[in-house]
C-alpha cells in the first residue's frame, strides 16, 4: 500500500494558525480529490472534520479548512482553542491501496 | 441519532478466529458502503475492509487478505468481520465506519471493540 506522511508533530498558541501536510504519491494524493481529515481526542473514535479535500461535514468548525497543491494535502486550523488539541490523521483514495491513512499527527495547544 | 455499535471483541490466541458485529442505527444502511478501521495500541489508524451497499464488492487491505472476511446482513443493519488465522499484531481496536461516502471519507464511526492477540 501506498504511504502518506504527515510530521509526527506540530504546536501553536491559543489563538495562532497551524497547518498540517499529508504527503502522498501520484496514485494517491496527487492523482485524485478524495482526501479527508479526521480528528481523534485520546480515548475516543476518529471524528470526520475534512472531505474531498476542502469540504466540512455540518456541525464542523468553519476554523478547520483543507486544501491540496500537487501530491500534498493541507490541514490548517485558525484560531487555535485548547479543545483542538488531539491527533490528527489525512487519509487518501490510491489506486494500489486503495484507502490509506497518514501516520498522524499530535497536535499541542501552548 | 446515527450511530454505529460494535461488538465481539476480545482475547484471542494466535492462529485463532473471532468475529465482529456491528449493527447501525439512525440511518438506511442499505445506502451505504461500510468500512472497518483498526488502530493498534499507541499506533495510528489503518484502514483494514469494506464492503459495497449490496456485498458485492469488497476490498482488503494487503495484510489480511486471505485471513479476513467482511460480510453485512442488510436486513439486520448489521456488519460484520471474521477474522482468522490471527496474528499479535491483529492486535487493536476495530471500529466500524460508515463509508467510503462522502467522495471516499468515513463520516459516522462506533467506538470501537477491542481485539487482543496472545497465548
């Protein structure tokens, strides 16, 4: 299976901006629109927060945005509040894969 | 309220079976893909089985090809996994999710049921 690689870590200060990449290959990330987010506080399941790249479920937070630009999906979240503080995970459609999820990111609130 | 519940978790030997049950609430199942996502302890999430709206079609990821089976039961609005021939590291919760929907996303997930692979 094709992998995606998000850093293992990021932070930012109440109130800051942050982005998250997920980095993938031609047949995955690059190839196709289907890239989603989710969100995962410890001890709970993976909560959906980005799809087709740039799209917000409803209920989400119009401070979480997506975008992509050739094999790299981004992940960024404005405004920083101390409840965004979790693990982080893209997730890409491939062709060889077919569904595979970045390693994840922890993302700490100063 | 839409909402997915697994069960059938548990502690295995390796080289042994178990089967999950996940049975759906809240919405028309008969609408849906369904997916299987595990995540082993500390570890990130990793995408394992899904199954199309009818059962015709199914995908698994390279690892449990062979051992695993997905299955669902519309007229029960349940979904299944039969895991064999297990390994330690099966080891992990397995949670059960809606999709692919959503251009390929997972929107609704259950909590998760624990599987453990030791002798």
């Amino acid at each position: 299976q094709s992998a995606l690689t998000q850093p293992a870590s990021v932070s930012g200060s109440l109130g800051q901006s942050i982005t998250i990449s997920c980095t993938g290959s031609y047949s995955g990330v690059g190839g196709y629109d289907f890239v989603s987010w989710y969100q995962q506080h410890p001890g709970r399941a993976p909560k959906l927060i980005i799809y087709r790249i740039s799209n917000r479920p409803s209920g989400v937070s119009d401070r979480f945005s997506g975008s992509k630009s050739g094999n790299t999906a981004s992940l960024t979240i404005s405004g920083l509040q101390a409840e965004d503080e979790a693990q982080y995970y893209c997730n890409s459609y491939t062709s060889s894969g077919p569904w595979v999820f970045g390693g994840g990111t922890k993302l700490t609130v100063l | 309220e839409v909402q997915l519940v697994e069960s059938g978790g548990g502690l295995v030997q390796p080289g042994g079976s178990l089967r999950l049950s996940c049975v759906a609430y809240g919405y028309t199942f008969t609408d849906y893909w369904m997916s299987w996502v595990r995540q082993a302890p500390g570890k990130g999430l990793e995408w394992v089985a899904n199954i199309k709206q009818d059962g015709s079609e199914k995908h698994f990821v390279d690892s449990v090809k062979g051992r695993f089976t997905i299955s669902r039961d519309n007229a029960k609005n349940s979904l299944f996994l039969q895991m064999g021939t297990l390994r330690p590291e099966d080891t992990a919760i397995y949670f059960c999710a809606r999709g692919p929907h959503l251009g390929d996303a997972f929107d609704i997930w259950g909590q998760g049921t624990l599987v453990t692979v030791a002798s």
